[in-house]
C-alpha cells in the first residue's frame, strides 16, 4: 500500500549544517527586507556602498571594492547609479588621475538617513522574536564569524 498522506520531508541532516541555517536565514531576511529596499529603489549592495561613503568621505571606488569584497567593476556601475541619483558626487584625487574621491551629498545624506531608519524598523520586526540580549548575542557571534574571513 502506498502511502498518499503529504508529509513535511525530514531535513534533520540539512538542518544539522550551519551554513544551510544561516543561508535559510539569509533568505528570511532577505525576503522581509527587499520591500522596504524597493521603496527606495536601492539593493543591498548601492545601501552598502551608500553606506560606506557616508561613513568615509573621500573614500576612493578601490577601497569600497576592498572593504565590501565587490570586484571592482561592480563598484564602479553602483557609483554610477548612486551619482545619477544626486546622493554622492565623484572628484578626482589631485596627483592621481585615476583615482576618484567619493562624497555625499546633502540629498544623498538625508535619504541615507530615511532608508537606514526604515531598514533598522524592518529588522527589528524580524528580530521580535528575540529577546535583547539574544539579539545582541546573535550579532556578537555573526561579527565573530565574519572576522575570520581577513
């Protein structure tokens, strides 16, 4: 006899590896997430570079490729999209006319200010679960992981 009752599949052993837990938690994030990036017309690599440039003005395209493990390429095509956009302005860096220097603008700083409110307010929501002390601790053991990476 065949037994025709759906059941969920086992995935003991797949939930047994970390990394397919932490990608099963990426997706969550992710998915919860993109709303609130698409209201802004940004993913979460431009928030990324938006980011670092708010935080680092002046920083050279070479040093955000660097600091966000992004080929250089890439950079290049979200700097162009975030300057098209009027929220950071490229300069050259006098004595090497290869290099640019990127800044915020004003605009650029404000609705970095709005996005990065709303994303925070979106992952509190994923996060309710969590007591505080266990967020704090999750974030402690993510930084830990991700350290090992250098």
């Amino acid at each position: 006899m065949v037994d025709t009752e759906k059941r969920a599949p086992d995935l003991s052993d797949l939930e047994s590896i970390l990394g397919y837990r932490m990608k099963r938690a990426y997706m969550r994030i992710h998915r919860d997430l993109k709303p609130v990036l698409d209201e802004f017309q940004l993913t979460q690599r431009n928030f990324s570079v938006l980011s670092v440039v708010i935080g680092n003005p002046g920083i050279s395209q070479s040093e955000i490729s660097r600091a966000l493990a992004i080929e250089r390429s890439g950079t290049v095509v979200i700097v162009d999209e975030l300057e098209s956009r009027d929220l950071i302005t490229r300069e050259r860096v006098p004595g090497d006319r290869r290099a640019y220097a990127l800044h915020p603008t004003e605009a650029g700083q404000d609705f970095y200010i709005r996005a990065r409110d709303a994303i925070q307010g979106a992952e509190r929501t994923i996060m309710s679960g969590l007591s505080d002390a266990e967020a704090q601790q999750l974030t402690a053991l993510l930084s830990t992981i991700q350290s090992e990476e250098s």
